[in-house]
C-alpha cells in the first residue's frame, strides 16, 4: 500500500505527498487554478503566456538571473496549461528542493511580469499556435476537444491568434492576480523529500491570503457533429470522440478495460482491424480521456484522402462490435497493458507527482497504485460487456483535416 502525505494550509492549499525510497530525485507540481476553462472570455492562449512570463523575472532576479538561478539548481522546468489549470513544476536532485521552494515562491507570488518581457512572451505562444500546422495529429485533437466537451471546457489550451493578439500586459496582470490563487491551488510532491519539512517550508511561503470557495463554472452546450479543417496536404488526419463515464464513476474500471481491448497494442482491435488487415492507416489509436466534469473516449487515425472514408466507417464499426463479445484473452491482454503502462508511471516521481494531484482534483483523494491494479483485476468480459451495453457508442463527435471530407454516418 502506498503511503501517501497530505497537509492543508490555513489558507485553504493542499499540499500532497508521495515519498519513492527507490529514488534519490524529486518532482513537485504547483496546480494554479488558472486553466483554459477558467479564464475570462476573449482570453484564449492567455494561461501560456502567463506560463512564460512569471519566469522572466520574480523577487529581486531579473529573467536573465532567474533562468541562471533555475539552471544551478539542476532545475528541470515542467509546466503545462490544461482545461483546469495552469501547472508549473519541476524535478531535481532531492537536496536542492528547500532552496527551489524559495525561487518558486517568488515566481508565484512576486512575478516582475515586466511589459516588454510580455511581448516576448506573448509571441512565443502566438508562434505555438502557428506550430500547431506543422502537427496536424494535436490540431485535430485540440479541435476535438473543442467539439465535444460543452463550453468552455474544451476551450484551446494552446490558444486562438486573434485573442492573443488582442490579449494586453494589464489584461494578463489581472488574470494573475486573480487566477494565481493560493487557497485553491493544490501543491503536489513526489520522489525523496521529508514532508514535515516541506510543510514548514510552504506555511512560510505560501500562508498567505484566506480560503475562498472557487466560481463555479457555467457549462454551455456540446458543440457534437461533424468539423472539418481544410488543408491541401497529402494526408487525412481523423479525430473522433464518444462520451463515456467519469472517472468517479463505478464503471470507470470497465472503460479503461474495453479501452485497452480496442487499442492496448498491436493485438488490439483497432490495430489489426485498421491497419494490419486492410492497410487503411500508417497510425491509429484511443485513449480514455477525462476532465474534472465530463469523460470520452478519443481516436486518432492518420491516413489517405483515397482511405479516410473507409477508415472512419471501420473504426465506428469496431467502437459498436466491441460490445457484442469480449474474449478472455482480449481481456487479459489489455489488463496487462494497462497494468504495464501504470507500472511504468509509478516509477517516475514526475508521473507520480502528476498522477496524485490530478486525483485529488477529480476524486478528492489519491488512489494506491495497489487499488488501481486491484480494481483493474477485478473487471471480468461480463462486467466490461455489461457496461458496453449500457453505455453504447450511439454518437461520435469527428474533426478531420485534409483535403477532402468524410461522410459521419
């Protein structure tokens, strides 16, 4: 069983702890309520260039000595902007967390947030944007996202041009100011690190401010149906999405099972159906993807405009056959790789840093990596099936981008 710390500050921040004897390193994560979905309308892009900007210059460094203080303490910078939040972290040598701790409470707290160091800034998310046409896969997938989550959870964590450019230094201050909420941030570590330490430490740092509830946020409608993103390349790149059960949900097991059965590795279904024996794409795969209110199942394939409309109708296809019978092999094969794949993420302490605070963001609790596997073991083809039953995949959101369109049937 794993053993788990927690403290919460005066405040209102969680603080969140998994000690790794095995290793000698540490990662930490800050859980900034600040992500795409939060954020003021009009701000698309916003949360990644707040990103950028709190390291260009906080406390008494300019960002030239920031960026020297970071790289003497063998700091790996980690930060990701997602639908609920604004994540900045890092991992390191176990020894050097203390005066990390002390760099970070300045970028969070004390950001220079410089206005010619914004148009820097800014840019770089801009041009992350316009990167975005030399990824096609993540395009389509962000546009996916966009479609089927009801606004303004699948808001861009990337952005939209236009707003960034209309996007000020003023505007971007204020988001900080209120977004860079100290009682509703959850701060999360993992790897070697004494945590009576680091809950004295952060109490200095960061007790500062008083609990207060978050706004809630007010979900519009599902955008569903069929988009798609013209583009006179050689190749269909093809996203779809069904709904399927949260991750609180008792079901939960059951879907990342049957997910694991479609597309768990090259024994899966969509594998060999797709690829393998008609040859209809060069990539292909699903994932379980969740936010904190609402779940899907994801699909990616890449192919040709001459194959895209057969590949959409096979892999639709598999999605429905797959309720109709489950072998006990299937089902054995795609325990072990997901139980694979866990076991490879336990073993990161940047994973395991990730992993906890993104389920006491959604469940309120941190899973043992004994209870995963346990309740992974503990779903039989009658349970996944019964669950494929109930939940039948009457409606696919698809995004493409190509040259051609696809008929959604």
């Amino acid at each position: 069983m794993a053993n788990f710390d927690k403290h919460v500050l005066k405040n209102g921040m969680v603080i969140l702890g998994e000690p790794m004897e095995a290793v000698s390193s540490v990662a930490f994560d800050f859980m900034l309520p600040g992500g795409a979905a939060l954020l003021p309308g009009g701000c698309c892009g916003a949360g990644n260039v707040i990103a950028d900007w709190v390291f260009r210059g906080a406390g008494k460094k300019n960002s030239r000595e920031l960026s020297d203080a970071i790289d003497c303490l063998g700091i790996h910078r980690l930060g990701v902007t997602g639908s609920s939040h604004i994540t900045i972290g890092g991992a390191l040598e176990a020894g050097n967390l203390a005066k990390t701790l002390e760099l970070y409470a300045d970028i969070i707290l004390r950001a220079s947030l410089e206005e010619s160091e914004f148009e820097l800034a800014r840019q770089l998310a801009i041009d992350a944007v316009l990167g975005l046409d030399d990824n096609p896969q993540r395009k389509v997938m962000l546009k996916l996202y966009q479609q089927f989550y009801p606004d303004p959870l699948g808001r861009s964590t990337v952005g939209e041009i236009a707003q960034l450019k209309a996007l000020t230094a003023e505007k971007t201050k204020q988001i900080v100011k209120d977004y860079f909420n100290l009682p509703g941030t959850i701060f999360t570590v993992a790897g070697k690190y004494d945590f009576d330490s680091v809950c004295r430490q952060m109490e200095n740092l960061f007790e500062v401010g008083s609990d207060k509830p978050l706004g809630k946020i007010k979900l519009g409608d599902r955008k569903d149906g069929y988009t798609h993103l013209n583009n006179d390349g050689a190749q269909v790149h093809i996203g779809l999405m069904t709904e399927t059960v949260k991750p609180t949900d008792p079901d939960y097991y059951n879907a990342r099972v049957a997910v694991s059965i479609l597309s768990g590795g090259m024994s899966a279904r969509l594998f060999t159906e797709v690829r393998e024996k008609r040859g209809l794409c060069y990539a292909i795969g699903a994932n379980y993807h969740s936010l904190k209110d609402a779940a899907g199942i994801t699909c990616y394939a890449g192919t040709t405009p001459e194959k895209a409309q057969q590949t959409l109708d096979v892999i639709t296809a598999e999605f429905n056959r797959l309720g109709e019978q489950i072998s006990e092999e299937e089902l054995q094969r795609g325990k072990v790789g997901l139980k694979s794949s866990l076991i490879l993420q336990s073993e990161s302490s940047i994973s395991r840093a990730g992993a906890i605070g993104s389920d006491y963001y959604i469940l309120g609790r941190v899973r043992s990596l004994d209870e995963i596997k346990k309740k992974i073991e503990q779903t039989t083809v009658k349970s996944v099936l019964e669950f494929l039953n109930t939940n039948k995949f009457n409606n696919f959101t698809v995004v493409t981008t190509g040259p051609e369109k696809v008929i959604v049937k």
